[in-house]
C-alpha cells in the first residue's frame, strides 16, 4: 500500500529551496525524542542540523509569531484547520508583505478519519468591470505599472471567504476565538525584528504615495521603526474585529465592503459592492500523482504549482537520486534542467480553467514526462533560451508569497499558500 502524503507545497518549496531560499520557523509542542531515535533513517542523528520532532503537533510558517499562534491552538485542543485559520489572520499582521485579508490563496486540507484530502481555490477573481484592454497603454502596448501598481491590478480579495470557509467546514472553534490573537497582535501591536524593518524599508518609496500606508508603517514623522520597537496596526485590528463580530459578511457586505468600495470608487478602481457580494471560494479535486510509492496530492489550476510539482517528480522519479547525494552538484544539475522544463509548460498550458481548458493529465503523464527526462543533458546545462513548451497532448496520446502547515495529533495536515501578488 502506498503512503500518502498531503503536503505536496512542502515538496515544492523543497525542490526550489535553491531558488527561494525561504527559511520556515517550526515548532513542536509537547515534542520528545524516542529511544529507537537511532532506527529512524529520516535524518542523521550525528548531522550538524535536526528537524524538530513533534509528538503531538507541528506548525511551520515564515514568521514565528504567527507558528506561536497556531502551536497554541492546537494545544488548546483545536485541530489543524483551526490552527491554519489562526494563523492565516495572525500573518496579515505581523507579515504584511505577504501574510493578508486583502488577498487570495490556495489550501489543501486532508482529514485523516476519512483519508479524504481536499483542495480549496480562495485566490482573487477580477471584477466584472474588467476587459482585456485595461492593462495597455494609449499605444496599445502592454504597461507594467498599470499591471501591477495602479488601482486597477487590485482583484476581488478572497482570503477572508477562503479562511472562514475552511473553519466553517472543517474547523471546531469559533471564529471569535481564532480571530483573537491576530487582533491582540494588531491592536496591541508586536515587536519590529530585522526582517520586517528590511522590507518595510524597500516598500517605502512606493508607499510614499499613500497616506495610510505611511500611517500604518511608519512614524508619524516618517521615519523607520527600528529593531525592537513595536508596530501597532489599529485600523486592521478594527478590521479584524468586524470579522470576528459579524464572519465573512463584515468583508464582503459590511463595515469593510463599504469602506473598500468607497476608496475604489475615490481612485477610479473596478471593484463594486456587487463584485464582493458574489465572490465564493471554489472547492476543487486535487490534482494527484504518485513518486517511488508516494502518493501526492497538490492543489488543481488554476494553481500551477500542483500540476508541475507532480510533472517535476515523475521526471525526477527516473534519475538515481539517492546515488547521486543530496545537495550534489549532479542532483541539483538534474533538478535544475527538470524545473526549466516544467516551467516552459507552464508559460503556455497552465490558466484558470473557467476560462482555458489545462490538460492536466497529459502534463503529468508517464509518457510525457518520460519524454521530457529523455531531453536532460547530465552532463551540461541547456540554455533557457533554447527550451521552448512541449506537446503533452500528442505526448500523452502515445519573497510576496508565504506558505505555512500545520500537522494536529490526529493526523490532519493543512497546507496553505496565500499572498498579495507583490509586497
């Protein structure tokens, strides 16, 4: 029998940890180290750098305030969702670069009683109001500020419907009480450490047009705050608070609607109150595969990731890793060449699949992901340039994004990537 494995995003931040080189803060509780520690094979003992070892739980995330949030939920007796809730709403506080309620994301939940693994899509939709010329320039051409800096690349936001849809569904405690430490952590405001005070510093020349922003991260002389210093966020604790007291509707039809839609409508936005009020989060049918006996389930398009992550392993699944070392110069080449390869499918194959038809199963198939390893070159580096997508179809027929997870005591995972699309 095969064992399954749910947190596929995990193996995805693995096989690009060279690229992103994003570094997660893990914590344990109740953990204890087990006499046959020696038997276990997954690290080595005599190694410079352990794992944590949890008996009870475990909770990794890119900022430690926040895996302290969900470390305490689930000694509270919450499960995974509850603690993957807490800590969604903790992040929009104390890692604004990414961390948000203004945003969107994906969360692959697997509940353990039922061996069922779930796929929840709560990434941004964009407004009614949208129209394929609205991000080109009076020439006609393509403009990037317009794309990315003007008010008119804001979507729909769908992480608070996303995050109360979990709870709702799979969660056991309220929303009041998973709400409250994000609330204590705005309101009351948590210490500036060197991370946070680095990418307030580089957003700064492009939050000096906005009065709020400036008000919200900045002194009131707008100056810097400095390492140890304490922010204090209360206009998103007030925020935070209308969701607590009123759900999801204080977002999309309430207190917070009405001031969105009012500052949307003061910068010439899209965005309207209907556009709010008909935003749903989607549950989807994990994308699966399988890789030396491992099942993988990751998240569906319109999430790319999922889909490559399964092609990349099954590419991967025909070299001799083990014999090839961990972190060699042999591994990363192979590992290297795969992601290039996977990557120029996704420039031409990978969309929303309301809109495109994804063929899913063809990119992931045995004989299109054999093909593709049969164009790897062991010994030499292939030129970016020179790959261009491949045909799955005719194959087959012969630093602004954060992820986190949370594992409970009762074998529930919660894998969960959200983010604002730019800091």
């Amino acid at each position: 029998m095969k064992t399954p494995i749910n947190m596929a995003s995990i193996i995805m931040k693995a096989l690009n940890l060279t690229l992103l080189s994003l570094i997660l803060t893990s914590i344990s509780f109740q953990s204890s180290l087990y006499a046959n520690i020696s038997e276990n094979h997954i690290f080595n003992y005599n190694a410079r750098f352990h794992p944590v070892i949890g008996q009870y739980g475990m909770v990794a995330s890119q900022e430690e305030n926040a895996t302290k949030v969900g470390v305490d939920i689930l000694k509270r007796g919450g499960n995974a969702i509850d603690a993957a809730v807490a800590m969604g709403f903790a992040l929009a506080v104390t890692l604004p670069r990414a961390g948000n309620i203004g945003g969107g994301g994906f969360m692959m939940i697997h509940i353990a009683t039922d061996n069922q693994t779930f796929a929840l899509d709560y990434r941004e939709t964009a407004s009614q109001k949208s129209h394929r010329n609205m991000f080109l320039d009076d020439s006609g051409e393509p403009n990037n500020q317009l794309s990315r800096n003007s008010i008119l690349a804001v979507g729909v936001p769908g992480t608070v419907a996303g995050l109360t849809e979990a709870r709702h569904r799979f969660g056991t405690f309220s929303l009041k009480t998973l709400l409250k430490p994000a609330i204590q952590l705005a309101k009351h405001g948590f210490v500036v450490n060197s991370d946070l005070k680095q990418s307030l510093s580089q957003a700064k020349p492009r939050m000096n047009g906005s009065e709020s922003a400036m008000g919200t991260f900045f002194k009131k002389d707008a100056s810097e705050y400095k390492v140890g210093e304490t922010l204090v966020q209360k206009d998103l604790a007030w925020s935070l608070k209308q969701i607590a007291k009123y759900g999801k509707d204080a977002f999309y039809s309430g207190n917070i609607s009405k001031k969105f839609v009012a500052f949307m409508d003061s910068q010439e936005g899209l965005i309207t109150h209907e556009d709010l009020k008909n935003y749903q989060p989607v549950w989807r049918e994990p994308v699966s595969g399988s890789y030396r006996g491992y099942d993988i389930y990751a998240m569906p398009p319109p999430s790319s990731g999922g889909v490559h992550l399964i092609q990349m392993l099954r590419i991967l699944e025909g070299f001799p890793i083990k014999e090839m070392g961990h972190n060699t110069a042999d591994t990363i080449h192979v590992l290297a060449e795969t992601m290039k390869l996977a990557y120029a499918d996704r420039s031409k194959f990978l969309g929303d699949p309301e809109y495109v038809s994804v063929p899913v199963q063809p990119l992931i198939s045995e004989p299109y992901t054999a093909y593709l390893r049969s164009k790897i070159d062991r010994s030499k580096a292939t030129k970016s340039n020179l790959i261009q997508p491949g045909d799955p179809i005719k194959i087959s027929e012969g630093n602004e994004t954060t992820h986190f997870v949370v594992m409970d005591r009762w074998g529930n995972v919660v894998s969960n990537t959200y983010t604002l699309n730019f800091s």
